[in-house]
C-alpha cells in the first residue's frame, strides 16, 4: 500500500484540529476529515468561551500540560494573529472540605502555585457580586483565563492549512482498517490511505473505536447567559472573575460578561448520562435554566434574565480522566477522546503529544493517567 499521507485525523473539533496543526508544523502530510462543516456547534467545541486555569482540582498531574498549552494558544495568537486567550483571574469557592478546594489546594502544594485564599467577607470585599456563605473558603489564581472557543478551532485549522495540511468539511469516515504497516480510511469519497491515524471523534468516539475498551458515556449540558445591563460594570473582568463554585447539588461555574450577551454561567455535570450524541435533545428548555437560576439567586442575587442559552456535549470515561494512548490492538493508530467536560484548555498540548505519537510513538509527557488500558 503506498500512502499517500503520514497521518489522517478524523474528527477535526477541539483536538482534531489541534492535532492537524501540530502535525502540519512538524512539516508532515495531514488529511483532516470532519463529518460536517468546520467549526460547527453540534458537538464539544463551541459556546463562546472556555475556561483554562493552572491549579487544577482533577489532579496536579495536569498542571505541566496546561502550563505547555497556555505556551502554545499564545504561539496561535501570534501565528495566525488572532485574539484568542484573555487572562482573568478564578475564582475557586466552596465549604473547606469540598473535593474541589482539596483538590486545588493539593495542585497549588505539588506545584508550589501563586493562589491567595480568601475567606470570611474577603470574597464579597473584593467581588461584591457574590454572596457566597461566610464559612466557605475562595481560592484565587491569577494564572487563569478563558478562551474563545470557535476562534480557537478555526485558528488551529487555519494554521494547519497554511502550513500544508488538507482538511474536507462535510466527509464523515465510515470506517477505517489497518492495513500492512498503514491504515485505510473509508468515506463516501472514497478510500484514503495513510501510514498513521488519529481518531479524535469527541463524542462519536466509540462509533470509531469499538474495540478500544473505553466505556464512553454522554452527557448533555445546557450554557446560559444572562442579562446585566443595569449593573454591568460589577460582571466585566476587572471587577468579576471566572468562578467554580462547589455547591452541595454539584458544580456551577461562570464567566465575566464579555459582550452584550452578558454573564454566562452553567452547571458542571449533573445531567443523565447517555449512550450516544443522538440521544441528545439540542432544544434548551426552561428546565435547564431552573437550577442556574436557583444557583443565582442565592449567591448572585441581581443578575437579569436569560438572554441565550445553548447545548454542548460532555463525553465522559467512568474517572472522568482524558483517553489520550496508542490504540492497544493497532499500533499505527492515536486516540484522543472522553475530555469529561474539561478538555479544551489542552487541545494544543494535546496535539503535541498525539504529533508526538504519530512521529515517535510515545508522548515526551507523561500520560499514563490517560491510558486506554485502565479501564481492562
Ligand atoms: C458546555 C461545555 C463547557 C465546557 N467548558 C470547558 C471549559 O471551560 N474548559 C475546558 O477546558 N473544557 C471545557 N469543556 C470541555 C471541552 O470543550 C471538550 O473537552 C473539548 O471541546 C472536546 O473536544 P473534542 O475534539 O474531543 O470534541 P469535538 O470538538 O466535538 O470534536 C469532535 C469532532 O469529531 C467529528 N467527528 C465525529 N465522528 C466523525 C466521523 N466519523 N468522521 C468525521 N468526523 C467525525 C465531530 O463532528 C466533531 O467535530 C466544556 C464542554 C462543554 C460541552
């Protein structure tokens, strides 16, 4: 079989298309192939923003990978010219004992981060926005942020296609095999062959990966934003930071109002977990705005009503731990997937390690924590 590219990557959303441009930079022959338009808003990688934050509470493992990727969204910025990483600082908060204030104290420790604890009226002093119980605790970082979700997908394309990469919108694969020592993708177009695959398919994943042994569920999540006109200069970022709160009926998190659309706020996880992206109803309902604005009316009070909301797909693995590996059973094949709700801030430190599977065969980082084989 004479290959006709070094790598195809199927799926080219959040981490697709940082795959594509890191494999591209690195001077190799890339086929991006994405089932629908580029940049769309039927899968993971859209809703304006997206928080990217170093003391993270899933685990001190990630924290060298997002101090990579914030290196490589400013690397973006200056390729492609493009504004896509505004720095702001989060907000942490929750009771003393929540899972997510151990978990970034426990990053902040390892790592030995600049945060500043806030407690008593100190979050209210500085953010007169909440109203947050005076016994929780606010762990503050500065080296934080958000990114411009749709922007950052289309800059990686961009990049990539400038620097020699080809991408067909519009051209689900149907399949692929390995074939001698490459790989044959089917689509239909036709077939496409290539020593290397990537398989970057978000919430689609298991469709491709049926044998990968990763048990994926979907959870359907709903982003809202809300009206400040009135008192909008309490909810733009000098005044209002990004902030994860960890109340007792789960995670609520939110952004300062960038435009007129205004604060967005949403509820991390939360939601029934589902057997496919098809199962996934794409209409918000009143329903999904109820328990945000609980949530706002008890520690924002003042915020306005709704202006948008809009639904996006978490594709979940049962420790809500990243996929990110070698496919166990075919060596010429990468697999990025099960993001569980917190992927985005990595793509391009992602794409690096997926460029670096497909060149070496092994990642310079360490992602045993991402393994396919744990769930064996
Ligand atoms: C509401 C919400 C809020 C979030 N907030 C944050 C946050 O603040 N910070 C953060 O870091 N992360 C956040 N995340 C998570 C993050 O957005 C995701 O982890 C990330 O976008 C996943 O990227 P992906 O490339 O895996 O999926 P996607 O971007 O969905 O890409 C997968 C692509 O594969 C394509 N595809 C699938 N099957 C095929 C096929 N057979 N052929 C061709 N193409 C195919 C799809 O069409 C899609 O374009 C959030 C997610 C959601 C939903």
């Amino acid at each position: 079989m004479t290959a006709l590219f070094d790598a195809i990557v199927v799926g080219v959303g959040g981490m697709g298309s940082a795959a594509c441009w890191e494999l591209a930079r690195r001077g190799l022959r890339v086929l991006g192939l994405e089932q629908y338009e580029l940049v769309h808003n039927r899968g993971s990688s859209h809703g304006q923003t997206r928080i990217i934050r170093t003391a993270y509470a899933e685990g001190p493992e990630y924290v060298p990978l997002v101090q990579r990727a914030f290196e490589k969204w400013y690397d973006l910025e200056q390729f492609t010219g493009r504004h896509l990483l505004t720095e702001c600082a989060c907000l942490n908060v929750g009771p003393p004992e929540s899972a997510h204030i151990r978990g970034v104290r426990n990053s902040v420790l390892q790592h030995q981060l600049v945060a500043e604890e806030l407690h008593g009226t100190a979050i209210t002093t500085r953010f007169p926005a909440f109203r947050f119980p005076a016994e929780w605790v606010g762990i503050l970082e500065q080296a934080a942020g958000f990114l411009l979700v749709e922007e950052c997908v289309r800059a990686q394309i961009l990049a990539a296609e400038e620097l020699g990469a080809e991408i067909h919108p519009n051209e689900p694969v149907h399949q692929w095999k390995v074939v001698g020592h490459g790989v044959e993708v089917t689509t239909h177009r036709g077939s496409y062959q290539a020593a290397q695959l990537v398989v970057t398919a978000g919430a689609w994943a298991t469709r491709l990966l049926a044998d990968l042994g990763v048990p994926l569920r979907v959870m359907r999540q709903v982003l809202a934003w809300f009206g400040v006109r009135s008192q909008a200069a309490r909810f733009r970022r000098d005044r209002f930071p990004i902030f994860i709160a960890d109340v007792a009926d789960g995670p609520f998190y939110g952004l300062p109002a960038i435009d007129q659309t205004g604060l967005k706020v949403a509820r991390h996880y939360n939601a029934p977990e589902l057997d496919s992206p098809d199962a996934v109803n794409w209409t918000p309902t009143a329903e999904d705005e109820r328990p945000i604005r609980e949530f706002l009316d008890r520690f924002l009070p003042g915020v306005g009503p709704l202006t948008q909301a809009q639904v996006c797909m978490y594709t979940l693995t049962p420790d809500h731990h990243f996929v990110i590996d070698q496919h166990p059973a075919y060596p010429p094949v990468w697999v990025a997937c099960g993001f569980s709700g917190h992927g985005f801030k990595f793509a391009p430190t992602v794409g690096e390690i997926l460029a670096d599977g497909v060149e070496r065969g092994r990642s310079r980082y360490d992602i045993r924590l991402f393994s396919a084989r744990r769930f064996a």
